[in-house]
C-alpha cells in the first residue's frame, strides 16, 4: 500500500488515537476531518452530525436491500461500534449518490471497510462508475472467506458454481467457473460459462459498458479457457442466468 504524498505530508493521521497510519493512495481526496457519525441507518448509511448521509463505498452490507438476511444485524452493530469515534472521510468523483449522499472511504482506528471485509460482515460490491481501493478490498474479503468469517459461514454467501448455476433471481451473487466462449451479438459482449448458451450462466457487457473495458488492460477474448470470478446482481431469462458487467474489476481471474 502507497503512501499518498500531500496527505502524509499534510500530517494527515487517523483521528481517533494520531498514529502515524497513513491513507492509501486510493482513497481519493479529503472530505472531512474529525467526522461524527450521529447514527448507522437500517442500510448502513452514515447519518453525519448536520444531516449529511454517507455511504461506504465499495462494499454490501448483508441486508442492504432491506431484507432479513443472516448476520445482517451483527454487520450493522460492528458498523455502530466502529462510528463512535471520530472518522476521516476521502471521496473520488463522482462524491455524491443521486439522493446527494456522499460516497466514501472512512477511516477511525481502523479502515472501516475493509475491517468489515476482513470480518466477513460484508462483500466487495464493485459499481460502474467507481473502483478505487478494489484490490485491497479483494485481499480483506478473502482472507474472511478463507477463515470462513462472519457470513462466509453461511450457505447463503457461498460462491456460486457457475455450471450448474441455481440463487435467487434478483439476488447479489458471487460466481465462479471457467469461461468457455466470448462472443458478441447485437453489440452486447457474452462470457459464457457454458456451451449451452441458452440454458447456461453468462455474463454480459451492453453496449454503452463497452468502452470502459476496452480502457482496461483486461482482454476479454483472452479470458477462454480461464476460471473466473464474477459479482453482481443475477437475473434469469426462460432458463438462462446472467449477470450484467459494468466494471472490468467486477472480474477477478483466478487461474
């Protein structure tokens, strides 16, 4: 992890104990110093002193759609622990959701997000238009998944075999397999994770997702043959899953 250098330069130390622990590179630009976090809402948004909300970028809290999901309300309570003490809060563009929430990386004792990975009292939770800080937020969740942490335990959170593929439609998933065709039809791009296209688990880019991998380094026809790992919302269409791709590190490859 890089140091970044105005911040380390500025003093820029977390506030609760002033350890010399500086930011990662990734967590953008300051936003708030000395942050009070009035509440944690039923959805793990951040109700700052002076009615600003906050959201923790980058991760899903289980239950954050709303519904009862296991050890959703030991998530919420570690997040109100963890919001006790004063925060420091960084932002990347865009700052703010369309309900003119800002979108954050926080910090107190501990990075928030990733101690909550680290847990396993949430998942990395990659969104379209950002992507910082996602690798050491991959190396949090794995290590709870490797322990089996938190909701790591549970059936529920299980990665998900992509052949055969069976979760509830609508659901946030994590799904691995092999990818045995990448093609395009009506300008949309299909990773297939089965030759029986029609009745198989496929992940799809659509067209206006397109150029954000083409500015990647990542190849989508070099990913044939190789095992991977995809996150996202599933739907299933007369018997076919799939899966949307906005964001070339909803991917992660994994040999």
């Amino acid at each position: 992890m890089r140091v970044l250098p105005a911040l380390a330069m500025a003093g820029l130390l977390w506030p609760a104990t002033g350890l010399a622990m500086p930011l990662p590179d990734c967590a953008g630009e300051l936003v708030g110093r000395n942050v009070h976090v009035a509440r944690v809402d039923p959805k793990g948004v951040l109700m700052l002193d002076g009615g600003q909300g906050a959201l923790l970028e980058g991760i899903r809290l289980p239950g954050a759609d709303g519904s009862a999901a296991p050890v959703a309300d030991e998530a919420l309570a570690a997040l109100r622990a963890l919001t006790k003490e004063a925060l420091t809060l960084t932002s990347t563009s865009p700052k703010h959701d369309r309900y003119g929430r800002m979108r954050v990386q926080a910090f107190g004792t501990a990075w928030l997000q990733v101690e909550l990975l680290k847990r396993g009292l949430a998942r990395v939770s990659v969104m379209p238009d950002r992507q910082e800080c996602s690798p050491d937020f991959y190396d949090a969740e794995a290590e709870a998944r490797q322990a089996r942490r938190g909701l790591w335990a549970l059936p529920e959170f299980a990665v998900r075999n992509a052949a055969p593929f069976k979760a509830p439609a609508g659901s946030f998933q994590i799904v691995q397999g092999r990818i045995v065709n990448v093609a395009t039809n009506d300008r949309r791009v299909f990773l297939d994770f089965s030759p029986d296209y029609r009745k198989g688990f496929s992940a799809i880019i659509a067209p206006e997702d397109r150029k954000a991998f083409r500015d990647s380094d990542l190849i989508l026809e070099a990913l044939v043959g190789r095992e991977i790992r995809v996150r996202g919302i599933v739907e299933n269409f007369n018997g076919r899953w799939e899966m949307s791709l906005s964001n070339p590190r909803q991917i992660e490859i994994i040999k």
